[in-house]
C-alpha cells in the first residue's frame, strides 16, 4: 500500500479514537449504572494514547510519501 493511504488510514483511526475518547467521558459524566466505576475514565485515557499514537504514525507515513515532482 502507498504511504498516501496509510498516511489516510492512520488519520481515520485517530478520529475515530477521539470520538470514543468524547463517548466515553460522556458516560463518565452520565452513567447508566453506577457499577461502572471509573471504567469509562480508563478507557477514555486508552483512547488518548491511541489517538495520539495513530496521529504520529499518519505524519511518520506523511513523511515518508514521494513528494509530487521528486
């Protein structure tokens, strides 16, 4: 696969790992259960990590594609 698509794929992934970073500090804020504990805080902190792992690894391929006219 081109660098370009990765570059795209990684950047897709780290959205989506924001979006579950916001779903989860929502139901931190507004449990269903109270049985949750602090569940959706660790989840959402392991979101954080893999959003900003999958953003580096979008510029590492960024960086890494051929320039147009090289």
């Amino acid at each position: 696969m081109k660098w370009e698509a990765w570059s795209v794929v990684f950047t897709g992934l780290s959205l989506t790992c924001v979006t579950a970073v916001v779903l989860f500090l929502l139901v931190a804020i507004n449990p269903k259960d109270a049985s949750y504990g602090s569940t959706p805080l660790v989840y959402a902190a392991g979101s954080v990590i893999a959003a900003v792992a999958f953003n580096r690894a979008s510029a590492w391929a960024a960086r890494r594609a051929p320039r147009p006219g090289h």
